[in-house]
C-alpha cells in the first residue's frame, strides 16, 4: 500500500520517526517521506543519517498551526501522527501548552487531512489513554476520540482515522532503560514502587503495528499490539544486576501498572494473533463485519494492562536486547 506513496510523519524526529523513516524506506519504497516537527536542530541531526536520499524531506512546522499543515500536506497519500507533548510531569505542569499540541494539533490535523484529500492516517497513542490519570493521558483519550470520529467528518472525501495504541518503548529517549542506564556507575537505581509494572515493546514493533493498521483499517479502529511486561524491579536488575534498588515513590500522575484496553471497552474489543481492536461504539461501526473480519470478542470483564498480562519477559531476555541494542538505547 505504500510503494511509491507520499507520506507524512508529524513529529518525525523522534524515536519513533527515527525507526520508521528507515524501515519504511526500506519495506515499501515510498516516493517520498516528509518529516514535519518544529525542532531545526533535531531535523539537521535527522538529515545526516539519509544523505542525499531523494526520497526523505524535512518541513519545519509545528501542528499548532493550520496553516502550515495545509501546505505541509500538499500531495500527501498517507499521515502517521507522532507530534505530541508526551513527558507526565511536563503535562502536569504545563496543562494548557499539552492541550494545545495533544487536542488543538488533532483537531487541526484532522480537518487539514480532510480537506487536503489524503488516504488514510495513523495517530499514535498511549496506555495513559486507557482510563487517564494524569492530563497527558486525558489529552490522549480527547485525541483518539477526535481520530475516530473523523471518519464520520470527511464523508466523501473519503479519509480514513485509525489509532495505535502501546506502552512503554524499550530504550527510546526518556524512558527507564536509558535512565538506569545513566545512573548505574552510582551504585544505587532509584524504583517508584517495587509492584510497578510496564508493558516492554520495541520501536520496530510499534512501525510494523502502524503498517499492519494501513493495510487492515476501515476506520475507527485502535489497535493495540499483544507485548510481554515486566516489573520496574526486573528491569533495573537486567540494566544493573548488583545495583541497590530504593524505592522512591510514583511520580505526580504516574499508574503503578499500565493500562490499553480497560473494561469499559471490552464490549467493542476484538483479539487476533498478534493484537487486539477496539472498534467505535459510535454509528455502530462496532458491529461492522468489514471491521470485525476474523477477530474473536474478547469477555465482558476484559482488561488488557501490565499487571494481568499472560506474557511476561525475564530478565536475561531484557539483558540479551540491551546487548544487542546498545548503540541506540537513549540516543532517539
């Protein structure tokens, strides 16, 4: 579906654009890929690592401004919306600068896409979504709620809203696996709660889950990849085995354990092999077979969170992949 398209990526110099724009490259040749984000430096460090490749365009922008993603849109097939003020305690602190990126930037992206003519468009999401505590989260729920809703917005113009949904990304920039990482050499790793519990995915998941909702969605879906978890405690043992480990207490808006699909949802969730969806209870695309196609609903007290998962990762599994993965561990 996407050989020989134009994509854009809002937010593209983060973790996940650093992962994405390669691989995509790589899988589907696109014609072009466009990196919208408001950062100069991030984009000039970008650039270096594709050269002269044709194919990869940088546009300063920020999703803040319609007017600028209306040009920014021109002749674009496909949107992946990564643009987000997404750190807890910044949220907390800075309530109404989240607000205007996390809901005003969807509200703007969406009626841009619409009206620009684009296919089809992915909006990232959080388990901080899923029975918001904090106002990341809450900002989060509003945006998936607006992603889902476009499709009943574009009409015959034909756009289509998909989400995908996961937790914590192993290694990228801000996450604990860097953080214990810088603080090891001190001999002590400070835990917020030893029953803390995360969900584990890598950035390649997390792209091949933004591809599979391209080609799968009708729209309206969330789609949420099947990932192992583990406790903080066992992540900081994989990073620093003889580490002390003090217990610090939960951060302002933080959830001792992780959540993607909570109970309320569980009658419009499907699962599949590899992932579930949750489908729109609005216009009763839940019921839609075209939507369902081979998924299984899931019970009536279903909730997918890292406390209840079936899967599990062990620490020599989390030590094997910071090994393999050092050179990139907190650098995007």
């Amino acid at each position: 579906m996407l050989e020989g398209a134009t994509i854009l990526l809002t937010g593209g110099t983060g973790s996940f654009g650093h992962t994405f724009v390669p691989m995509t490259l790589e899988r589907y040749n696109p014609k072009k890929i466009i990196i919208l984000s408001r950062d100069e430096m991030k984009q000039w460090e970008m650039a270096k690592l594709f050269g002269s490749d044709p194919r990869v365009r940088f546009f300063i922008g920020d999703v803040r401004d319609r007017d600028r993603l209306y040009r920014s849109l021109d002749g674009v097939d496909f949107v992946v919306h990564a643009a987000a003020t997404k750190i807890v305690p910044t949220a907390e602190y800075n309530p109404f600068e989240c607000v205007k990126t996390n809901v005003t930037g969807a509200m703007n992206l969406i009626d841009a896409c619409i009206d620009k003519g684009v296919r089809r468009v992915v909006a990232l999401s959080t388990d901080k979504a899923s029975s918001p505590v904090n106002l990341y989260g809450a900002t989060k729920l509003v945006s998936d709620k607006l992603f889902v809703s476009g499709n009943a917005y574009s009409g015959e113009h034909g756009t289509t809203f998909s989400v995908v949904r996961y937790g914590n990304v192993m290694g990228s920039r801000g996450s604990v696996i860097p953080f214990f990482e810088s603080v090891k050499d001190t001999g002590e790793l400070p835990i917020t709660d030893p029953r803390m519990t995360r969900f584990m995915i890598s950035l390649e998941q997390g792209v091949e889950l933004v591809w599979h909702a391209f080609e799968d969605m009708m729209g309206g879906e969330i789609y949420v990849k099947k990932i192992p978890s583990m406790t903080v405690s066992q992540i900081a043992k994989a990073v620093a085995p003889e580490a002390v480990q003090k217990t610090v207490g939960i951060r302002p808006g933080e959830k001792l354990h992780e959540q993607m699909i909570g109970s309320e949802d569980a009658a419009h969730t499907y699962e599949y092999d590899e992932h579930f969806k949750i489908l729109p209870a609005i216009n009763n695309w839940s019921a839609s077979a075209e939507r369902i196609k081979d998924g299984a609903r899931v019970s009536a007290d279903f909730r997918y969170a890292s406390d209840n998962n079936p899967e599990w990762m062990d620490v020599a599994a989390l030590r094997a992949w910071i090994d393999s993965n050092r050179y990139k561990i907190g650098a995007i």
